[in-house]
C-alpha cells in the first residue's frame, strides 16, 4: 500500500525514474480498486460514476508513474504512446515495464535501487 500512497504523493512528477516495484504495486492496487468499485457499482445498479471518477483521479499519476518507470530503462517517456497502437503497443509497452533498471545513473537521474 505504501507505494500506491507513494505514487499518489508524486501526482505529476514526470522526472525522475521508478522501480518496477513501484510501478507494479501501483498497477496491482489500482486494478484490485477499480474491481472492488465496480463489483459494488454492479451490486447497487449504479451507472458507474464513481468508477469513471476514480479512473480520472489516477489518470496522471498513472502516466507519471509510466514515464518514470520508462525513464528507468533509460527510454523517453513519450515511448507511452506507442500503446495507442492496437495490441502490439500494449505488448511493447508491458516488455518495457518488465526490464530490468539501466544500472548506475543515467540520463534521468540515479537509479533508484542504490
């Protein structure tokens, strides 16, 4: 929960890098929230207004935390938006999300593992 909470924190922070602990911690809460949302938006026959303004509360942090993990694996964070590409720009985008950190420092600033 703490990185989630961490995340948060750094609303829209586009500098900097991410660990892939942070970024996954922060995909897994944010997917186990929006499931609870709508299970409970389902039960009550809600048109989901509460999920769309969640999704909206979380849309920058989410591309912050994106382009930082990018920055980690020394990419540009406009590498996002090759996942508007249908299908293969998700699997490109998930390959990216699932490297390893570039080791020591580089272009984006020290390598949050150290």
């Amino acid at each position: 929960m703490n990185w989630y909470l961490e995340v948060l924190k750094n609303y829209a922070v586009f500098t900097g890098r991410a660990r892939r602990t942070e970024y996954w911690m922060f995909v897994l809460f944010n997917v186990i929230i929006i499931l609870a949302i709508a299970f409970i938006e389902g039960m009550l026959g809600s048109i989901g207004v509460v999920g769309m303004t969640y999704s909206l509360a979380v849309l920058i942090p989410s591309i912050a935390v994106g382009v930082r993990r990018l920055h980690d694996t020394d990419r540009s964070g406009w590498w996002l938006l090759i996942g508007l590409v249908p299908l293969i720009g998700a699997i490109v985008l998930i390959v990216f999300m699932v490297l390893d950190s570039s080791p020591g420092q580089n272009q984006y600033g020290p390598n949050p593992k150290d």
